[in-house]
C-alpha cells in the first residue's frame, strides 16, 4: 500500500485520487492526529459485499465450499493472453 503524508494527500489530491480511481490500490494518508486509508468507490463496494456474504451464514458456508472444491476442466486451461 502506497503511503503519503495528509500535508502532501492534501496538496497532491488529485493525482492521489486518480491513482486511486486508476486501479493502483488504497493509500495510507498519514497525519499528526490519525491515519486514513483513501480506497476506490469499486474497492469499497466490493469490501461492503464481502463484509454481508460473511456476515450471513449460509452464504459463508456456501462461498467457503465453493472456494475448497477445484474448478473441473480448469487444471490443464491455459491463460487466453497471447504471448
């Protein structure tokens, strides 16, 4: 995780925030009074759902089962880039 001090986070915001946006990861703001973590609006929601599907029990166990099986027909695929 990238870390920035609030005085440079507050001059530098809006390359900051595009890093962020961009895909790069969360950034740790660090300042006097506390830290901050700045993430993406696709970071967050995607924290939000995992905090729900752990939070209720069957989707847990479910996700968890699905997680443990192997993928049939995955082993042997190769990736579709193009080398």
């Amino acid at each position: 995780m990238q870390k920035v001090s609030n005085n440079d986070a507050q001059n530098e915001f809006l390359f900051v925030m595009d890093q962020v946006c961009s895909g790069l990861g969360p950034v740790l703001i660090t300042g006097m009074r506390g830290n901050a973590v700045l993430v993406s609006e696709d970071e967050w929601h995607a924290m939000q759902n995992l905090i729900r599907q752990r939070s209720v029990p069957d989707i847990r166990e479910s996700a968890a089962d699905d997680m443990a099986e192997p993928r049939a027909g995955r082993a042997g695929e190769k990736s579709g880039l193009v080398t």
